[in-house]
C-alpha cells in the first residue's frame, strides 16, 4: 500500500469584492469545481489595488486586472481567455447631479476610481486633457452628490444605482467606444503568472472556465452566493448586473471581443496615454 501522500499545488486567487466576480468564481470558492491535485485559495480586494499589487510584486497567482493595467504587467502576466468582463454597448459611465453638455464634461474634473482602470483609459480617450482626482470607486457617487465633484466615473454597481441618489448620466462610454469602433469594451480579465508553467497555465484557466460554466448552469445558487458582495442590490438588480458580465462572453472572450482588447490597449499607446504597447496573449 502505497502511502506517499499526493503533492497539492497551491493557486492564490485575487478579485473585486462585487457581486459579478463572486459568481463567475462561486464553484472553485465554495468547492463546487475541484481540480485534482490543486488547491486555490481565495482574496478579495477592490481593482485598483489589484492592478498596483500586479504591477509592483506579482503577488498574486491568478488576479482580476483592468485591461488598462495590462501592459505594464505583462512581462510577469499572460491573459485567460476566460474571466473577462466585456461592455457590449454599455460600461462605465459619466454621472453629475446636473445635465450638463459633452462640451462641459471634458472641462469638469472628474471623480475616478483609479488611473489604472480601463474606465479611466477610455475617459482619456473620449477627452485626453480632462481634470481627474482619484476617489475610492464606492465614495465616488456620495462625492458627487455632496458637491465635492460635479461630475464622477463610476464602475460596478453604480452603473444601476446612481440615479438612486438624484444623479444623471451624462455619458456612457461603452455606448461611446462603441460608436466609434463597432465593438464591445473590454473592462477587466483574469491575468496568470506566466512562471507557473504551460501545464499549470492551462489546467488553471480550464478551472476558471468551469466554475463560471457552474455559476451560469446553477444561476440561482451562484447568484445568492453573490448577493453577499452585491452592495444595495436587491436580488433581481443584482441578478441584471451579473447578467451584464458574466455571459457568454465570460465564458470565450470572442474573436471581436480579442479584437477590441487589441484595439484598446494600441489606442492608448498611441495616443499616449500608456507609455509602452502592448504584447497581448492568451491562455486556453
């Protein structure tokens, strides 16, 4: 009888604290989706710091990243073709208190959620010489609503609620990126340590593939998991949120949805927005 016990490796995962990525990740937390000989453990800390712990010290196996952070990780990182969330026609908007023209926006100095995020870089892209101060992303509708900003860049749930608190959008510029490219805007995905090795890279992401496959086949289940995370959501707005990014797109980015992330990131570098251009590639 053989009693050598079997080698368990250990993948350190890090995401947001909202309600869409504690869904697609819902199997592997809760051991639904188990992988032989792997173990993965969970943290949860909000984007932005995700992006400077990625870019600083490769802390972390697997990490939710925007897709702005991307090019400065990726001599460390590599992309999975699942775990994204993608704005078909919709993601971060441009919300104030008052109506107010595009004209005016590009003029108003902006709350955002933090200059590394893909909502700033297209922020930047729609109007390269507005005024931006940081703001942590849930402050940011209590910010503009005290009159701290006239106008602020809102992600992740306010995207359903700020009109909740009297506030207006002014823009979104998903439907923005949208009509200037025909394609859908790549907010955020899942980057892996390319040290790991091929093997490990591949089983990893398959990993991730299931557990949102689970989510999306057990949506009920997943999506009171979720609830925990989903910040003055009742249920059916949260389960419209999820909805939102956590799809088919999640599952494969697509060929159009490849395209954009390209588009994106060679955009930004070539207007200077991001300082080196981007190597882009994907496991699975």
């Amino acid at each position: 009888m053989n009693t050598a016990s079997t080698a368990i490796q250990e993948i350190s995962i890090a995401h947001s604290p909202d309600s869409d990525d504690a869904f697609m990740f819902y199997g592997l937390a809760t051991s639904k989706v188990r992988v032989p000989g792997f173990k993965f453990t969970h943290t949860l800390t909000d984007i932005e710091t995700l992006n400077q712990k990625a870019i600083n010290e490769a802390f972390y196996d697997v990490t939710a990243i925007s897709f702005h952070a991307y090019p400065y990780l990726q001599d460390n990182y590599t992309i999975m073709s699942c775990g994204g969330s993608v704005g078909d026609g919709y993601g971060p908007m441009i919300v104030s208190s008052r109506k107010m023209s595009l004209d005016e926006v590009k003029k108003t100095r902006i709350a955002v959620p933090g200059t590394l995020t893909t909502a700033y870089l297209a922020l930047k892209l729609f109007a390269p010489d507005v005024e931006t101060e940081f703001v942590p992303f849930d402050k940011i509708i209590p910010a503009v609503v005290s009159g701290e900003f006239d106008a602020g860049l809102i992600i992740h749930e306010g995207q359903l609620t700020y009109a909740n608190d009297g506030l207006v959008k002014l823009l979104d510029l998903g439907q923005w990126w949208h009509q200037q490219t025909g394609l859908p805007l790549p907010l955020g995905g899942n980057a892996i340590r390319r040290s790991l090795g091929p093997e490990t890279l591949l089983t990893t992401t398959n990993a991730l593939r299931h557990s949102i496959q689970h989510a999306l086949d057990n949506r009920d289940e997943a999506l009171a998991y979720a609830m925990q995370f989903a910040r003055d959501l009742d249920t059916n707005m949260a389960n419209r949120f999820v909805g939102m990014y956590v799809n088919e797109r999640t599952l494969d980015f697509g060929e159009d949805g490849k395209v954009a992330i390209h588009k994106l990131l060679e955009m930004g570098y070539d207007r200077g927005i991001i300082p080196m251009r981007a190597k882009v590639d994907f496991v699975g």
